[in-house]
C-alpha cells in the first residue's frame, strides 16, 4: 500500500465492484474537484480527506449511480479514521 490515495481506491474499488486503477483516479479527481489543481495532496489532512469523501467523492458517485451510497461513504470515513497513520507518514 504506497499512500492513502491507493488505500482508500482499494477499498472503494471493493465496495462498489469496480478496479482499483478507477477508483483510485475517482479520489484523485474528487481532491482536485474540492481543492483546485495546485493541491499538493501530501500535505492535505485528515479533515481535508474527510470533506473530499463527504462531498466531491459523493458527488461523483452520484453521479454514475452507485447503490448504497450513504453506506459506502460512511464506510470510506471509517477506513479513514482507521487509518490515520498513512496520512502522517505520507506527510513525512
């Protein structure tokens, strides 16, 4: 597990069926959606990570009509909260 971004597109990849190189990129894109194209991604923070999946991820989830989104978002916040330490040592 390189970072957090591949992290969490490993478990959205599982949660919604799809592969991970999606996923992944659909987080990558949900940060630049939320904070613009000169996000430096390792220095984004939890509650940063937190208001991507709580809004932008949603959002482009919505919109190829994912089942169980509030689950899966709900899910996603969780593994993030679990998962902290990859956050501190992405930062280092």
């Amino acid at each position: 597990m390189a970072d957090i971004i591949s992290f969490l597109g490993e478990r959205l990849a599982e949660k919604i069926n799809k592969s991970v190189m999606p996923t992944t990129g659909f987080i990558r894109l949900s940060i630049k959606d939320e904070f613009g194209e000169d996000i430096k991604i390792k220095q984004l923070t939890y509650q940063q990570f937190r208001k991507v999946i709580e809004n932008s991820l949603r959002k482009r989830l919505e919109n190829i009509h994912v089942s169980n989104l509030d689950k899966i978002i709900s899910d996603m916040l969780i593994e993030l909260k679990n998962n902290q330490s990859l956050l501190t040592m992405m930062s280092i």
